[in-house]
C-alpha cells in the first residue's frame, strides 16, 4: 500500500519554505495545507487574533479553533506593525502560549481575552492564568513605572522581559519567579521583597539585561547568567 505522508505546515516563515522546498523532492510527502499571515488588519492599535481558521478543500469547508499562538507568530507581528501596536485580542479558545515578552510590539500596553477563555485572563492589560495564580505577561509598552506583584504564585518565564519604563517591583508573598521574568528591562533598577514576601525559586536569567540593577533588592543582576 503506498500511503503518503501528510503534512501541515503551520507558518509559511524561513522554515515553512524550507520544508515546502524539500517537500518537492519527496513523492511520499503531500502537503495538505498550509498557514501564513498575508496581511495585518488594525484598529485603532488593535490587533485581533483570528478565532478560527478554515480549511477548504474542493466543496467542503471545515472551521478549527485556533488554541496557540507560536514565537514566531509574534514575532511577524512585531516586525510588521510591532511599533502601532497597542492591545492584543487573543484568540476565544486559547489554551496555550508559546512566546515570551521579548516577542511583543514594543507599543504593546495591553492584553484582552474573551471572559469565556478557560486558561487565561487579563486584569489591568496583564495576562494571567485563568485563575490568576500566574502572571503569564506583563504588556512590553505598559508605562507603569513601579508595580507591585501580590495575590499570584509565580511570575511566568520572561513575563516582564523587554519593557523598558518599570523602575521598581515590590512583591507580596510566596513567589516562584521563573526564568527570565525580567530579562532586559532596562529602566528596572530594584525588585524587593515586602512583609512576609520571598522567593522559593528563582530562575536563570531573571535580570539578565537589566543594566540599572543596583544593590538592595534581589541582589542578583550579576550572580545569574
């Protein structure tokens, strides 16, 4: 039986084209669709990923909940319209993030998701876990110049990374700050600690970058690498 290899190619970047070149030295591999970002439509600032994506094949449409969002999806943005961008619409049924504050338009002050989502919410522009317990991003352009982190158990890998106007950030309680969570914040000169609030883990990289750390605080823009 000769069954071909049915392939998807999810973004249609340096890589998408480099396995649809390939793809056509191989008969065994058929290529049953791709995604590629072709144009970005905003708002006012506002950029809405789309919900759902059809797959049309001859007469027969079938519409898939997009549930992810890549790096490099991101990262398009950012390098298209990144400096017009001001709020992020996710996706209603997003279930998962795989790209960090370093990606995100440097105009980026704010994060919405539909209220039905069931892995994330926002409060103030930040995205959280669902129920709150992760800071998962904290908007690359938001101009807060202090902020105080209370209520939650971590602060998600590079959830701080690339803003460039937080100076202070006070923490209240138990925290597992995770790596890079504030990787190349450059106006951030100290992270302190407040009542019975410490930190049971903290990650590689935290303030990596953060070239106006100073003594007091956490105490750890050069013992982290």
């Amino acid at each position: 039986i000769n069954m071909s290899i049915k392939v998807g190619i999810n973004g249609f970047g340096r890589i998408g084209r480099m396995v649809f070149r390939a793809s056509m030295n191989h008969p065994e591999v058929e290529i049953v669709g791709m995604i590629g970002v072709t144009e970005y439509n905003l708002e006012n600032g506002r950029f809405t990923f789309p919900s759902t994506l059809t797959r049309t094949e001859g007469e027969t449409s079938e519409n898939f909940h997009v549930v992810s969002i890549s790096s490099s999806a991101m990262q398009h943005l950012n390098g298209y319209v990144g400096t017009q961008v001001n709020t992020i619409v996710l996706p209603d049924k997003l279930a998962y993030i795989n790209f960090s504050g370093l990606d995100t338009p440097t105009a980026l002050t704010a994060y919405e998701i539909s209220a039905n989502n069931t892995a994330y919410d926002t409060i103030g522009g930040i995205l959280y876990s669902e129920r709150g317990a992760t800071l998962v991003l904290y908007p690359n352009g938001k101009q807060d110049l202090h902020y105080d982190v209370g209520g939650i158990a971590q602060i998600g890998k590079y959830a701080f990374a690339g803003n460039g106007y937080l100076q202070t950030v006070t923490i209240a309680g138990t925290v597992v700050i995770s790596d890079g969570a504030f990787q190349n914040c450059g106006a951030l000169t100290g992270i302190s600690f407040t009542g019975t609030g410490s930190a049971v883990f903290i990650g590689r990289d935290t303030v990596k970058g953060c070239v106006l750390m100073q003594a007091g605080g956490i105490n750890y823009a050069t013992g982290y690498t």
